[in-house]
C-alpha cells in the first residue's frame, strides 16, 4: 500500500501499476495506455494523473539525488 499524501503528491490514482526492482529500492509506475487519441487531426497520448508544475518537478528531481 502506497501512503496517501505520497499517492497524492504524485497524482497516483487507482488503476493498475508496474512495480520493478532497481537495487535496494521499488519503481512503482501506472500502467501508460497503449491507445492514441486523436486531436485536431494529430495523433496524441492520453493525459493520466495530475499535471506537474514546476515546483513538483523540482522537488521529485532533488528527492532522487539524496
């Protein structure tokens, strides 16, 4: 079971996940759609989770280098 706040701070939301092992720790991702959809005439890869700001992707970018 994965922490809500941390479930939350990610925009993981229920659905199926790939969990792989690198060294010591556990990569938990959801599961991409393998399905296209198509906008204005231009293929284009469905949207899933929360959007990411800058700040969030700074602050998990510093969180992987400790």
């Amino acid at each position: 079971m994965i922490p809500k706040l941390l479930r939350d701070r990610l925009g993981l939301t229920p659905g199926e996940v790939e969990v792989t092992s690198e060294g010591a720790a556990l990569r938990v991702e959801p599961v991409a759609a393998t399905e296209l959809g198509e906008r204005d005439g231009r293929l284009v890869i469905p949207e899933t989770g929360s959007r990411l700001n800058s700040e969030t992707v700074t602050s998990l970018r510093d969180a992987d280098q400790k």
